[in-house]
C-alpha cells in the first residue's frame, strides 16, 4: 500500500527544471491522476498513512481536471507548498521550499489554497484547494478551521469525486482533534454511507471513536457485525482483533 501511494509521489515530483516545462508537466499529471483513479481504495486509504502522497494525488487530480490553466497554476502552488521540507537549518540540494517550522508550512499551504479559492470560485481546482488546505489544519491542529475547508471541499466536489472519502474522513478527525468523539463517529458513519467503496474502513474508524466517546458497546456490535455486513473486505481480521480488545467474540 505504502510503495503504491509513493508511486503517485513520485510522480508529483519532477525536478524544478523539468516543471519550467507546462507540457511535460500536464503529461506526468495526467499520468499520474490515471494511477490515482484506477487505484483510488490505495490512495485513499493512504491518507491516513503517508499523507503527504495523498496530497499530491489531490492535487494532480485538480490540476488536470481544471480547464483553466491558471487555476492550475494556482493550485501547483498550494501542493508545493504542502510538500515542502520542514528544517531549522538549510538543506544543500534541495530541491524544494524549506519551512522553519510546520506552522510556517500549513500557513503557506492556506494562503495559496485561499488565492485559488478566490480568483476561482466554483471551480473544480477551488473545491480541490479546499481539501488541501484543511489537512494543512489538521496538522497543525487549527479544528475548526480544517473542519470549515473540508465542509467547502464537500460543497464545491461532485458527489462521485475519487478523493471524496478524504474529505469526509476529514471532518470526522477535526471533530476528534477537539474532542467531540460522538461527532467524529457520526462523521465516519456518514463517510461510509455516502461512500460505500470504503464503507468497511468507516466502520473500523467509526467503532474506534465510539471506543473513545464511552460507548463501547455499540462498537463491540458494530464490530460483531463487520464479518457478515463486508463478506470480502480485507479488513475483517482487524475487525475482529479489535473485537477481541474490548472483550467480544
């Protein structure tokens, strides 16, 4: 999962000198958005791992799906910063932008998401900068700001959007990160529903917040009901492990 996910990193990140070149660019792009969507379960559920592969692969996505070129500009400039390094010291022979600290990034992140946002309005590459900016806010803990960008992303994207499950997930960890369990539970529930494709990781997630939220006997059944409810997920061994932790069977 981790090798597929740094795949779409990989392509994301052609040097400085090859991205002076807009076509060689818009081919890795689309290059790269074609892996995405052919393989949207791996980048997804990367989110949670490698997020900064996930990143790239939101925005790729928005870049060759937007029309206008400037726009995508816009938004290469959002990712590039959401990929830069974080360092007290210089790097020799980096390539890419070098922050002090990860507030410094997240803010940088934001602004070029907001520019999008605004020069674009309704656009594909502005809903897209929303997403971007609100795991730019979960990072640096900014809840109810992030919670506010991932709620844009969802307004702005086609109900069928690939990266749909981020922004929903999204939501659900902003309302962790304050504390609000009940809310971040009902979060995943709704990401599973609206979303079936990852309905049985919604389910994990769901359970374990409501673990956190002092309701562990509804996640004990909801867990207790994994196995039957998704016959060919892949998960239903972690389902079942978690069972165990909280004493079912």
């Amino acid at each position: 999962m981790i090798r597929d996910a740094r795949s779409t990193h990989s392509a994301a990140e052609m040097t400085r000198k090859e991205m002076k070149g807009p076509d060689k660019f818009q081919v890795a792009a689309t290059g790269a958005l074609e892996w995405a969507q052919k393989n949207s379960r791996t980048v997804t559920v990367a989110l949670v791992a490698v997020g900064a592969a996930v990143v790239a692969a939101i925005a790729i996505q928005a870049y060759s799906a937007s029309s206008r070129e400037q726009a995508g500009s816009r938004l290469f400039r959002a990712l590039d910063a959401a990929e830069a390094d974080v360092s007290s010291v210089p790097l020799p022979g980096s390539e890419r932008q070098v922050f002090s600290s990860e507030a410094e990034r997240a803010r940088a992140v934001v602004d070029a998401a907001a520019r999008v946002r605004q020069e674009h309005s309704g656009s594909r590459a502005a809903a897209t900068a929303a997403l971007l900016a609100g795991e730019a806010q979960l990072r640096t803990g900014e809840w109810d700001a992030a919670r506010a960008s991932f709620e844009a992303y969802l307004a702005g994207a086609p109900a069928d959007d690939s990266l749909r499950f981020a922004g929903l997930e999204g939501l659900a960890r902003a309302a962790e990160g304050k504390g609000d369990f009940a809310a971040a539970a009902a979060a995943f529930e709704r990401a599973g529903r609206e979303v079936a494709f990852y309905k049985d990781r919604a389910a994990l997630e769901q359970a374990r917040v409501l673990v956190r939220a002092g309701k562990a006997a509804e996640a004990k059944k909801l867990l207790a009901g994994f196995a039957e409810e998704h016959k060919e997920s892949p998960l239903k061994g972690e389902a079942l492990e978690s069972l165990a932790r909280l004493g079912g069977q």
